[in-house]
C-alpha cells in the first residue's frame, strides 16, 4: 500500500508492505509487531496516548516506509532532520494508519456454497 503523508511541510511518500516489519527488524534490531502492539497498548479509548510511550516507534517506523518508497534518502539521521521538531509526531495518525490499512487483508474468502 502507498501513500503520501504530510509531515510538517513536505509531502512524503510512503510505502508499507509484508517487508516492513522485517526490513524493520533489519535496520533497528526490534520487533515492528510488538512495537506496535505497545503502541496500541498505550492508546486510550478516545484516542489519547498514555504512560510512557517510546515516540521513537514512530520515527522508525516513518523512515522505514519512506525508504521503501525511495530507496535513496539516506540514513535515519539524514531524513530526520529535514523536519521541524514536531513534525512527525503530528502526522502520527496517518503513519499508523498507513501501516495497520497495509495489514487488512484485500482478498475475498471464497466459501464454498456448492453440495
């Protein structure tokens, strides 16, 4: 699934697929899944986050499906600092959101209706 999202003011492509939590894994040494699950762990039922959260999820995460979109920005480091402070954090919603509509599934279940 790709998407662009808007982090501060500049609109970056973004690209999640089944190699996003192994490409994770591979440039961070962490588990996406549990990451997330966290992440979710942390949400309340209107919304907010609560306790103490690891933002840094979503800057990895962010960076991770940027790079699948563009395999040429650099490092974390490099990609980061085009933004301002909050930028990512802002858009978090629409990172997270890209990343779970990349895990519903888009077949159809064929039930066997014939006897």
């Amino acid at each position: 699934m790709e998407r662009a999202i808007q982090i501060g003011t500049i609109e970056v492509p973004m690209k999640a697929t089944a190699n996003t939590p192994r490409l994770y894994r591979e440039t961070f040494g962490k588990d996406l899944i549990v990451e997330m699950q966290k992440l979710f762990n942390h949400i309340t039922p209107i919304g907010d986050l609560q306790g103490d959260f690891d933002f840094g999820v979503i800057e990895r995460l962010a960076y991770i499906m940027a790079r699948q979109s563009d395999r040429e920005i650099g490092t974390i480091d490099d990609w980061l600092d085009q933004f301002g402070m909050d930028d990512v954090y802002s858009a978090m919603s629409e990172i997270v959101k890209l990343w779970a509509d990349s895990k519903a599934t888009t077949s159809n279940p064929k039930k066997n209706t014939e006897k």
